[in-house]
C-alpha cells in the first residue's frame, strides 16, 4: 500500500486512496511536471502469478476510445515488482453507486444511452487487429463522469483474443455478471464480453436483482418487450445462441426510439443492414429483429436486400481500430475539408489585424505548408486534397470541389476572405457531409479525413452538432473522421495562454466559459498521436488525449490550429 506523499516514478505524488481493484490498488497522484495535473494511478505488484499480465498492461498503454481513460504512461516493474499505470482521472461515480442513489431505479432510455455506449467501447476492444477481451463488465467497473457519459475501467483481467486455446489461463471475474463460459473456465471470447453486457442491463432494470444464469426471468423486466428481446439474446447460455457481435447488438438498440413514455420500435432494418454489410466484425455477423423477435442471419437477410443497397446518406460503422497511422502519398493523399465561418462578427480586430485576415494568413501557411511536404527536387507529389468553404447564411465552395494541393498550387489560389452576414454552420456541416459520402468510398487505403471547422461565434439555423457528429462516426481502416475546431474568442478559457509551445491543449476536465465553446468540444476529435507527435516536433506541448480543439485568442494560437490541421503523417 503507498502512502499520501509518496512520490512514484520521481514524477507523481499520492495523494490519496481510490480504490482497490482485482489486480491492485488505485491512487490519486499530483503530476509535479505538468502543473500538478490530477491522474489515477493503479499499483500493480508484479509476481510470478502476475508476470504474465505485463504484456497485457502494456497493450492496454496503446488504447485509445473516448469510453476507456486515456493511459499517459507506463512504468515499468522495480526491483520490488511495483509497476504502474498513469491514466486519466475520471471525476464521477460507479454506475453502481450512481443506480444505488436513484433508489435503484433509472429510465429504461437512460439504461439504452449507456448500452450504446457500451456497446460502442466493446466493439473498439472486439475489433482491434487483436481482439481484447475484457471479461469483468459489471456496474462497478462502469464510470458515469461528469458528462453523463460512459468509462469502462479496471482492465485487470482483460487479455487478447486466443483462437487456438480451448480454455482461458485462469478463471476469473464476477459471478453475477460473468459468462457461463467464464465460470466454467472454458475459452471466453467477444461474445463472453456480450452475456456480461446482457447481466449489467438485466440488473440495470429489475431494479437491481441478478441474473445468476436463470431462465425465463426476462419477462419481469420493466421495460417494452423490445428491450427484452434484447436483453434475452444477451443472456443465452449457448455462446451460439447468444448475441454474436457487439455492433448487431448496438445496432438493434438504434431500433429502439424514445418518447416520454419509454421505448418504441421504429423501421430502419434495410438501413441497419446496410450498415452492417459496411462492418468488419470478429464473429459472425448477426442483426437482432426486435419487432419480430428474432435473430437475423445477414448472410441470407443481404441476399434478399440486394438492391436496396448502397444506402444514402449512411456513413461507414466505426469499427476499424483507430490508428491514424497511414502515410498520405500521392497515391493515399490526405483529405482535408475547410469550414470558414465569414460572418460578419469576424471584422472584429485581433491584435493590429481583422479576426478574417487572421485566418486568411493562417489558412495559407498551412497550404505553404501542405506544398511544401509534398515536394521532391522540383516535383509536386500530391499528398494532400482540399476542400475550401466558406459560410455566412450560405456555403461557397472556393475551389469548386475536392483539390489536389498540385492543382492549387500551379492555379498560384490565395483565398479573399470578407466578412458578410450571420452564421449558418449547420449548413456548412451538412455540405462537408456530401462531400466526404461522395469521397469516402474511394480512401480505404487513406488517411483518415479531417474537417476543420473555424468559427467565432454562435450560430443560427438549426443545431450543426448532430451532423458532425454524424460525419465523425464515419470511418476509413485508418479511423474515424477527425472534426477539428478553432474557436475565435476572448473568453473560453478562465486565463490566458502566455506561451503556446507550453501550452497542454483543451481536454474534458477543462473549464470553457460558454455554451458555444462546450458544444464546439462535443465535436471535436481527440487528437491522434501521429498528429500530437508532428505537433511535438514543432515545438508546442500538447498533451496526449488533448482535443483538436483550439482557442483562437491570439493570431499564433489560429495558426496552431491550421498547422494541426495539415499534421498528416506523409511518406
């Protein structure tokens, strides 16, 4: 057990106890090296039992998901076995303490936000090029964080997917929610993860009751025969039988729609099929019909629905595992698609300059600098492609579509930026949207695109957040749509920034002064660690898990934010 004081690593010092976890204890430690900075650090005493969970451990450092804590750093076992992890604090409860203060009782559509969300976060896991089975998904290890969202903690006894094995190395997990499988220590898979999924709910909306491996005991939930169904194809003690991915799980919940008076089934099926088909799953793959009651095989259920495919407007699952590793060549150019908000707010001065020649200046120097990575000798290789809009009340597309940085390069383009009416941002997104349904089918070997929105201030017309979130759930191998935004404003953050290459970068336990600038952080991406690297090499600080969100309060701090925004990785 560590003490209050004690400093680990030379670098973080305790401050106090968490909690104790199935591998070790959990403490609160200060960062002495970034501002006294707050992280959760688990304690993990390795021995020749726990030795072979090192490699597991430092796997698990790769993560990256916005329902599992970011992991900052990994130190390796002393001369004692005391090892470390270093990961993001959560501020919030255990959904099991959350539940048990509601008097055990939720609404069923806030049970299904957070299934989704699990669903969400185990399908990450299930996905990665080698599948991380988790094995303890139970109320305890679920944190509900200040946002109301999801994070899955304590990955003590996860470990990669193991084909060839017949049973696991050892027994472990929870009884009330651990897969039959588990308990009888026969080889767990993805779809072990999915009974205890099915155990959480079961608990979530008996009013706190478990499952214990009975039958015919989902009929007393409270809540539409729908969500039982559901719930019912979690539980199957047969792994066959059982639900067999977590993305037909997840889909079959976005079947489910809300209203004041619980949950109604609506008719998406030929959309959620084709989404499916757009998959890549561990397992085979399956869709729950929870109108009918049954499951789905979409082997037979494609062939049927052929023609309805490809469906508008449906972006790609987010299932690859979110890498953003792959190099832009001419061959795999990055795509890039510019939202400039030129309403009239943007006259306003910054420093000597207009907000609007501000970023004039800032979006050249990015394509200088986009030209300048792609040149060999005298030669331009393309490795990037744009998309230039502009919004006031309406989208202009400055170059007419989707360019190569060759071909604005020779047309010798300098954007003339002015100034107009008010702010239709919803409208741009929406434009950003068609352009990326017309590209994305086409970059399975690329980069994943970026949008880089810019704006100053509130918007009219309908709500843009929705349609961006949209297009981050949209998906090449490399990962999802990265959404980076640059806020123009005096007033985001409670102080100033007096260096920028000091400067950590915005991440969720920030303070943002404005509802503006908190909807602008539901939006933006976390930045990738390729990107946050080329960011590093240039001099600034940003910190892993920090957002490509940037608050444009000064003319260096929009620049930062258009030079992220051509941090590609290139060969």
């Amino acid at each position: 057990m560590l003490n209050v004081g004690e400093i680990i690593g030379e670098r973080y010092v305790v401050q106090s106890r968490i909690a104790s976890g199935g591998m070790g204890a959990v403490y609160k430690v200060q960062d002495l090296r970034l501002n006294n900075k707050n992280w959760a650090v688990k304690h993990i005493i390795v021995d020749e039992q726990t030795t072979t969970h090192l490699d597991e451990l430092s796997m698990l450092a790769k993560l990256s998901h916005p329902n599992i804590p970011n992991i900052s750093d990994y130190i390796a076992p002393d001369r004692e076995g005391n090892c470390f992890l270093v990961m993001e604090l959560v501020n919030g409860k255990t959904l099991k303490e959350y539940f048990e203060q509601r008097n055990k009782r939720i609404p069923a559509s806030k049970v299904v936000t957070y299934a989704l969300q699990l669903c969400g976060v185990l399908e990450y896991l299930h996905s990665l090029a080698k599948p991380i089975i988790y094995r303890d998904l139970k109320p305890d290890n679920i944190m509900i964080d200040e946002r109301d969202d999801i994070k899955l903690i304590d990955f003590g006894i996860a470990r990669t997917y193991k084909e060839e094995q017949m049973t696991d190395t050892v027994a472990l997990g929870t009884y009330a929610f651990a897969s039959p499988e588990q308990l009888e220590n026969k080889q767990t898979d993805t779809r072990s993860d999915l009974y205890s999924l099915g155990a959480t709910l079961y608990y979530l909306l008996s009013g706190g009751s478990y499952y214990g491996h009975r039958r015919n005991v989902i009929t007393t939930l409270d809540c539409s025969e729908e969500l039982k169904s559901i719930v019912s194809s979690l539980l199957e003690y047969d792994v066959n039988d059982r639900a067999q991915t977590a993305t037909a799980v997840k889909l079959a919940f976005l079947q489910l729609q809300f209203n004041d008076n619980g949950i109604q089934y609506i008719e998406v099926e030929d959309e959620l099929l084709h989404q499916v088909n757009n998959a890549s799953n561990v397992f085979d793959n399956t869709l729950f019909d929870a109108k009918n009651h049954k499951t789905i095989r979409l082997g037979n259920a494609l062939e049927d629905k052929t023609e309805m495919l490809p469906v508008q407007g449906t972006a790609p699952m987010a299932l690859p595992p979110q890498n953003y590793k792959v190099q832009a060549t001419q061959s795999t150019p990055a795509l890039i698609i510019y939202l400039l908000d030129v309403s009239g707010s943007m006259s306003k001065e910054m420093g000597t300059s207009r907000r609007i020649d501000v970023v004039q200046q800032a979006l050249m120097t990015a394509i200088k600098q986009m030209v300048f990575r792609s040149t060999k000798g005298s030669r331009i290789s393309s490795r990037y492609r744009l998309a230039i809009l502009t919004y006031s009340d309406q989208v202009q597309d400055l170059l007419g579509g989707v360019k190569s940085i060759e071909e604005i390069a020779r047309s010798g383009f300098s954007p003339v930026l002015e100034p107009q009416t008010f702010s239709d941002a919803a409208e741009a997104f929406q434009y950003a949207e068609q352009l990326l349904q017309a590209e994305i089918s086409n970059m399975a070997q690329c980069p994943a695109p970026l949008v880089c929105h810019m704006t100053d201030g509130a918007h009219t017309g309908d709500d843009p957040e929705p349609i961006a979130k949209r297009i981050m759930e949209m998906s090449v191998p490399d990962g999802n749509v990265l959404v980076e935004n640059i806020f123009i404003s005096d007033t985001i953050l409670d102080k100033a920034i007096p260096n920028v290459k000091l400067w950590s970068g915005i991440g969720d336990n920030d303070v943002l002064r404005n509802e503006v600038a908190e909807k602008l952080r539901r939006m933006s991406s976390v930045i990738p660690e390729s990107y946050r690297k080329i960011m590093n090499e240039a001099g600034y600080g940003l910190q892993k898990g920090a957002l490509m969100m940037l608050p444009g309060m000064n003319a260096e701090l929009v620049s930062l934010g258009f030079q992220m925004s051509a941090a590609t990785p290139v060969r």
